[in-house]
C-alpha cells in the first residue's frame, strides 16, 4: 500500500504548485491525521464507572517522547494502553523549510492512532526577555513553532516562564513575559492553538500567586505540574497549598504532568497510591484536565506508575474505556 503522504514530497509535484495549494495540501494532509487520530481511535479515555454509566470525558493517559526512534514510542504507547504522546520540541525542532516541515509531519504521521500534544522545552529562549532585540529573537522560535503545530493539527502547546533556572529570571521582565505571553496566546489562538503555560518548582510560576496572575493576565491556559508543585518552596513552607495552583482558574487547566516529585536526580515515581492520591483526586475535580502525561523517561518508573495511576482510577471506581 502506497504512503498517503509521499505525494507531498514528491519533487516533480512541488515544483507545479505555489505556495498557497502547498499549504492548502499539507492542511488537507492534517485533517486526514486529526480525522484518523481523534475520529476512529478505540482507546480514547472516556471514564465510565463500574457499572457502565458514562462519568465524564478524560483523562486521557499520555507518555513522553521518551524513546530515540518514534516508532518505539508507539509500539510501547499501544502496548502498555496509553490514549497519547506528550511531545516535547526544543527548538532545534523547529522546521526552517518546508522539507524540514514535512519530515516532522511525516514523524507525527507514523504515531497514528495516539493522539499528540506539545510541549516546548526551550531553556535558553525566554519570551520575557528584557532588551528588545533578544525578545525579538527569543519571541520569534515561539510563534514559529506555534505556526507550524497549527499545521500538524495541534489542538494545544505548553510553554514554560524561567525555565533556566534562577539566572534567567534576572534577565527577563515581568511586564514584557505578560506582554508577549499574550501576543503569543492571541496569534496561536488564531490557528485554533491554545497555549498553556506550566508551574515549575522554581521562579515565579512556582508561587500559586504569581502563577495565577500570568494565567489571568494573558489568558493563558495551564498545565499543572504536581511534581513541581509538590516541590516548590511555597508549597514546602506551608505559604500555600498544591490546590492553590489551580483552583482560582479550574476552568483553565488542560493538561497535567502527573509523577510523584522533582529531585536534583530528576523526576521520581510514586511508591504507591497514597503517595500521589491527593493531588490526582485534585486533577480530577479540573473540569477540562482530560490529559495526564506521566512525565517520567526511564521505563521502569514509568511504568511503575502507569500502574499506580491505574490503580487510582480502579479505587475510585472508575475505568478507562478502551
């Protein structure tokens, strides 16, 4: 059987084409992706309880980019029952022609039938930077890659404020992270993109209040990170509490990093339910948090809490269809 996207790249049909039936194609290309992805997939994760009754729509288990080729992420997506991939970009990532564009396309082709969502791991870009020509170009990686995963069909994207630790949170400005968060959110939101940003366990995302304040101010969406959140100094102290992230915007958390905690040994898995069961019955009282990515990179703690979580899910009465 012939590849459905090979057409695409075909040199000879390129060259017939302007640039505008080019996008015109790979838009069609993605709607025939989104169709296949969200249309006939089996496992979407709609909760029922036990007894069958339909509870509500979510979550949806999700896992990272873990793996080197995305053909192993798959096999191991479909083999242990997760609904997505969690994809994480960092700006080398980012397609500069339209070659490149089409290899990714082809890359989150081969995933089908997981659903993808984005996530943009960009340590030295920093949309808040203070002195215009940086924030020109340190802004520009943003709206290109929120360009281009609007072509993949991208329904939403995460980004991170401070992301480089303390040092970068002296080199951007608070005014300018609001200003340019939300010239962001208004350009992607155009393409039908939403973009949301995630609490990290330092800087100012790692304050509820101040988290809260960008949400608002940009109307940025959120995904909450329970790990950061358990280990951020505000929660630590007793200054706040993990609910605090969310529940003064419940309405605007999409997605949620679910693990047990971040360490200088990088991210831990739970030992068990109660160790993570508060704050999964918080991500469940989220009315539009239906994507739990279990943000873990190494197999076996990965998979540790997939079963946790599951377990979660079984205590509660709650299955997830497939």
């Amino acid at each position: 059987m012939s590849d459905p996207i090979e057409p695409i790249i075909e040199r000879s049909f390129l060259t017939r084409i302007t640039a505008n039936s080019y996008y015109l194609f790979v838009a069609l290309v993605i709607l025939i992706y989104y169709i296949s992805t969200n249309g006939s997939h089996p496992r979407h994760g709609v909760l029922y309880y036990t007894d069958g009754c339909r509870l509500m729509n979510g979550p949806k288990l999700a896992c990272c980019n873990f793996l080197t080729k995305p053909s192993e992420i798959r096999e191991y997506a479909m083999d242990y029952g997760f609904q997505g991939v969690d994809w994480t970009l960092v700006p080398e990532d980012i397609p500069s022609s339209d070659s490149e564009e089409m290899r990714l396309i082809r890359t989150m082709w081969s995933l089908r039938p997981l659903e993808i969502r984005y996530h943009l791991y960009f340590v030295k870009n920093e949309i808040g930077k203070e002195h215009s020509k940086q924030a020109e170009n340190n802004g520009s990686v943003f709206f290109r890659a929120c360009r281009t995963l609007s072509r993949l069909g991208a329904r939403s994207v995460t980004i991170h404020v401070g992301l480089d630790d303390v040092q970068s949170l002296r080199e951007i400005s608070w005014q300018d992270t609001l200003s340019n968060t939300k010239r962001l959110v208004d350009f992607a939101r155009s393409f039908g993109l939403r973009v949301c940003l995630e609490n990290l366990p330092w800087g100012w995302t790692s304050r509820p209040d101040l988290f809260e304040k960008i949400l608002r101010k940009s109307s940025c969406w959120g995904t909450l990170d329970i790990g950061h959140a358990q280990a951020s100094q505000a929660v630590i102290s007793g200054a706040y509490e993990i609910a605090d992230f969310a529940l003064p915007h419940s309405e605007r958390i999409l997605n949620a990093h679910v693990y047990h905690e971040e360490t200088s040994d990088g991210h831990l898995a739970p030992n068990c339910v109660s160790d993570i069961e508060d704050r999964l019955q918080l991500l469940m009282s989220l009315p539009l948090c239906d994507w739990w990515v279990l943000e873990l990179r190494e197999h076996k703690a990965l998979t540790k809490t997939l079963g946790i979580v599951r377990e979660f899910l079984t205590n509660q009465d709650i299955q997830i269809a497939i």
